[in-house]
C-alpha cells in the first residue's frame, strides 16, 4: 500500500515537472518570439529608412525631359480661383527680402563691380540682381534645376535663379512698445550668420526689399515624359503616385505604326530577335505638368488666354517660383538635406531695379532701416562705410578717391564752360562797329 502511494506521489510529482518544464519553456519561446519580432520591425523600420533614402537619392538624380507644347496659362477669373480650395497658388507676399554681400554668386548693383565673378555675362539694364547663367524656362522649370540652385558651394553649371524670402507666416507683435515683422527678423538672422558663421566671412552685407506689385498666378503648363526602365521606375513612382489621373500611355510618334511590335517586311525573312527588339515600339509614359508660377500683369493677354514662351520674354515680365507651393504640386520639390525652405522664393534671371525700395546696410550688429545721412561703418572692418546715395559699401580709400575725382570733374566741367562763355563773347559781333 505505501509503495502505491509512493508511486503514485512519484508520477504526480514528474507530472508537474513536466508540466513546470512545459510552462517554462513556452514562456521563453514566447519572449524569445517577442525578441524576433522587435528585432524584425527594427531590421524592417531600418530598411524603409534606407529605402526612402535611397528613393530620395535617386530622385535626387532625376533626369526631366519635357516635350511640346510649351505654354504659359493664367487661370481664368482670378478671383474665384484664390478662393477655390484646389488651387495651387498661395498668397503672395507683400514684400520679399535679399541678404546681399559682396562675394554672393549673383550680380548686382549694390556692389561695387571689382567684387563681381571675374568671368560674369554682361550685366542687364536696369536689373537690380542678375543670376550668373541665363534663365530659360524649358530648362530651368524641372525638378533637377531647382535642387541644383539650393546647392550653395556647388560652382558648375552654375544657377539660374535668385534667392529671396518672403513674410508669409505674417506673425506680427504690435503695440505701443514694438513693432515687430518677422521676415525683417528672419532676414537679420541670416545677415548674422553670414557675418559671423559663414566660412565666406563677408563684411559688406546689405538687407534687400523688394516690393511685389502686380504679380499674378500663372502656370508653366507642358508634358513630360516619365521614364519607362526598369532601374528608372523607381524615380518616376514618387511622380506617378501623386498624379494617377494625368499618366497616359501613348506610342511615339516618330515610329508610330498600326502595330506595337512592328517588323520590316522587306528583310523579315532574315529577322532575328534582335532585329525585332530594334524595330520595337516601346510605349512612352506622360504626365502633364502644372508648375505654379507668378508673372507681372503686363504678361497676362486681355483675354487671359494662353501665351507661348517667345510671347512671355517679348512683355518683358520677370518670372518666380514658390518653393512652398512646389512642395505639394508642380516640381514636387524633396527638401532634404537642409537644401531650400519652405519660405524660400525663386526668380528667375532677373530682379528688375524698379521693384526694390529699400537697401539697408548691416553692421555686424543690426540692420539699419533708415534712408537719412547717418554713417554706417561694419564693425569688423571700419575702413568699409555704407554709401547714403548710391546704397553701395566701399572702403574709405575709395570713397575719397571717387570724391577728389568728382571734384576733378566738377572742375574740368567749370573751366569747360568758362572757355566756351569767353568764345561765345569773342565771337559775338560789335553792334556800334
């Protein structure tokens, strides 16, 4: 009897070991599982972070290839467009700001021409800033061509555009204390950091505003053509996504034939795949494009209707790009890698002089924004001082020399006009004679 009890003790007791063991190990399978599972959504966070990176490099090397026709259209009533809640366009700012120096890549007027690039284009009439390559919109408007301009230290091929920002956020502070703008604020910082942090070390900073008058929305309408490689594919997806409804397909017409895999017949009795690989029509993948643009009013017809490049440089209208509005639409600009902001503001070749009503120097310290007869020295270099007349910087050397030239002028012109007052007399007959 006591050994039946004993046996009987003895199996329920293995019985709960096993049990024990069981419970045990399906408690470490299951942290262990746990473990697989966390390592596997970090092993896969880390590869969607490496393939975002790698989609972003790789449109970063996008290639855009636009095709005829190529139009600039305005929308029809301007009025219930901005009010429209599809539309494109965003409100234009009452001014843009410049932070210009002396060794920017861009010309300009406000600086004395011995700092302009040794190798420039010839400066046009009338521009307050001049990009160092000419701006043409069929191959400035593209995706590579803006994020080439946000490269700041790449010198080839050189920008087309001209940076400036704007006072979008509108955040004011007013009362009987402050008056408070922020992109005057945000346009000082930027003087600071070129003054004290850039490697450039500029000490002839001037802060630009340009007013915005008469500038419209418009858009910069074409096709362009996706690429259809495989290895391509990848950098069009970013594009094809956002616009499902504008991609057609559509055969070439410099080969278009009632057949998409069309052979010669002449020579078909000794064709090859190669041969017909050759003479195969790849379909082509298009999109249309919109790009939100702003021109000036003259550019606009009376009719609003459509205009043609050629027609749009003849008006004489600069052109500009928001950077913000081409996040969302348009270029589908990638801001990546610190390059561009969203408050950022694109013209195109030109700042017409017309446009600026104010050049305030910066000191090192603060902007000045006044127009009196007060002296303006840069504080790391006081032989710099702000000229109250022409808004230029020069050195005290060179300022006095321009000042005893003019006065040699003032001179010459003086005894010229007293020599031509003597002759006149000389010249003049004797009435009584």
């Amino acid at each position: 009897m006591a050994e039946t009890v004993s046996r009987s003790s003895s199996k329920s007791s293995s019985v709960v070991d096993v049990q024990i063991k069981e419970t045990s190990l399906e408690t470490t399978l299951k942290a262990q599982n746990r473990n697989l599972r966390r390592e596997l959504a970090e092993t896969q966070a880390k590869l969607d972070k490496l393939e975002a990176k790698q989609l972003r490099r790789d449109a970063l090397k996008k290639h855009t290839f636009y095709e005829e026709p190529f139009v600039i259209s305005f929308p029809e009533d301007e009025d219930v467009y901005l009010a429209s809640k599809d539309k494109q366009h965003g409100e234009v700012p009452e001014y843009f700001y410049r932070a210009h120096y002396e060794t920017s890549g861009t010309l300009s007027c406000y600086v004395t021409k011995d700092c302009w690039p040794s190798v420039h284009p010839k400066y046009k009439k009338g521009a307050a800033f001049q990009s160092l390559n000419e701006f043409l919109p069929v191959r400035d408007l593209t995706f590579e061509r803006v994020m080439r301009h946000f490269i700041w230290q790449q010198k080839n091929p050189t920008t087309s555009f001209i940076s400036v920002f704007d006072n979008y956020c509108k955040y004011y502070f007013r009362s009987s204390r402050f008056d408070f703008n922020l992109a005057l604020v945000m346009a000082e910082q930027r003087a600071k950091f070129l003054y004290h942090d850039s490697a450039r070390h500029p000490r002839r900073i001037s802060v630009v505003r340009m007013s915005n008058r008469d500038l419209t929305p418009a858009f910069f309408v074409t096709t362009e053509i996706l690429p259809a490689g495989p290895v391509e594919a990848a950098k069009s997806k970013r594009l094809v996504n956002k616009t499902p409804e504008v991609v057609t397909t559509q055969e070439s017409l410099a080969t278009c034939s009632p057949s998409p895999t069309s052979v010669n017949t002449d020579e078909d009795a000794g064709s090859t795949p190669e041969k017909a690989q050759e003479n195969t029509i790849v379909p082509k993948k298009t999109r249309k494009v919109k790009i939100p643009i702003y021109v000036r009013k003259s550019a606009v017809p009376e009719d609003r209707s459509d205009i043609t490049i050629q027609q749009f440089e003849d008006s004489g209208s600069d052109i500009w790009l928001s950077v913000r509005e081409n996040q969302k639409s348009g270029l589908n600009l990638l801001l990546v890698g610190g390059r561009g902001q969203p408050e950022e503001w694109l013209a195109g070749g030109v700042i017409p002089k017309e446009y600026v009503d104010h050049v305030w120097p910066f000191d090192g310290t603060k902007v000045h924004t006044h127009d009196g007869d007060k002296v303006v020295t840069s504080s790391a270099e006081v032989d710099y001082e702000f000229g109250t007349k022409d808004r230029i910087w020069r050195s005290k050397t060179e300022k006095r020399k321009l000042e005893q030239e003019f006065k040699r002028n003032e001179i010459e012109k003086r005894k010229s006009a007293d020599v031509d007052s003597a002759s006149s007399k000389r010249q003049k007959p004797n009435p009584e004679s």
